[in-house]
C-alpha cells in the first residue's frame, strides 16, 4: 500500500447511486445509532472492528475520539466498500467531519449524504496520505 489515493481511484470504487445515500445520527436512550437511507439500515461497528478496533463500545460523533474514529471507518467502508481507500482516509475524514456532527438540530439528528462524503474525499485524496495503522 502506497499510501496515496487519487480522486480519481476514489471516484472509481464506488457506483454512481451511491451519492444517494444518506447517513443519520441520532440518540435512543443514550446510544448513538447510525441509520443508512434508503432502507433504514442500521450501521454497525462490526466490519470497521475487524480492520482497526478503536471503540468495541460503539460509535461517538462530536469530538476527536476513539468512538469518532470507528464512525469514521465505518462510514468509509460502508460508503466506498475498499478497504485501503477508508484506512487511508478515515483519520482525516474523522478530524474533518465526524468530529464536528451534531443532534442539535430540531428533530436530533445530524445527516450526512454520499455527495457531501464523495467531497470530502475528493477534497482529502489528491494529499498524499499515510495509513494510520
């Protein structure tokens, strides 16, 4: 792994519906729980915790941690479904997004759609970018 992604192999693993998808956040009697739209998908951390275990307890959102972390990883591979492109990206993409969501909205949640997640990685990608494990 070279530690570089471009734009442009980032745009490639993933098929174009899926800049339709959107993530939420919410909290249910104090557990933050991601849904996938359309379809109300929970997403757990499951698969994130077999490449990188930052937080078996659960996603966070809000801060810099580790919960923030698995959120971010798992957000990634979810959405690009490769494996290198979310570790190469998931530090960055949790400093520049997930550590700054928030439920305080009028109905709790925060959302977080595929283009906004295709942006950030088009934004992040093309700066060389060191795995962090």
């Amino acid at each position: 792994m070279s530690g570089t992604i471009n734009s442009q192999s980032v745009e490639q693993t993933r098929p174009r519906n899926d800049r339709d998808i959107v993530y939420v956040g919410y909290r249910q009697r104090g557990h933050a729980i991601v849904e996938k739209l359309p379809g109300q998908e929970q997403l757990t951390p499951e698969r994130s915790l077999e490449v990188a275990n930052h937080s078996p307890s659960g996603f966070e959102w809000g801060y810099g941690g580790s919960g923030p972390a698995q959120l971010a990883l798992a957000l990634l591979l979810d959405f690009t479904d490769d494996e290198e492109v979310a570790l190469a990206q998931y530090t960055e993409f949790k400093n520049e997004v997930v550590s700054k969501l928030d439920c305080t909205g009028r109905d709790g949640r925060w959302r977080l759609t595929g283009s906004d997640i295709d942006a950030v990685l088009r934004e992040t990608s093309d700066e060389a970018v060191a795995p962090s494990i």
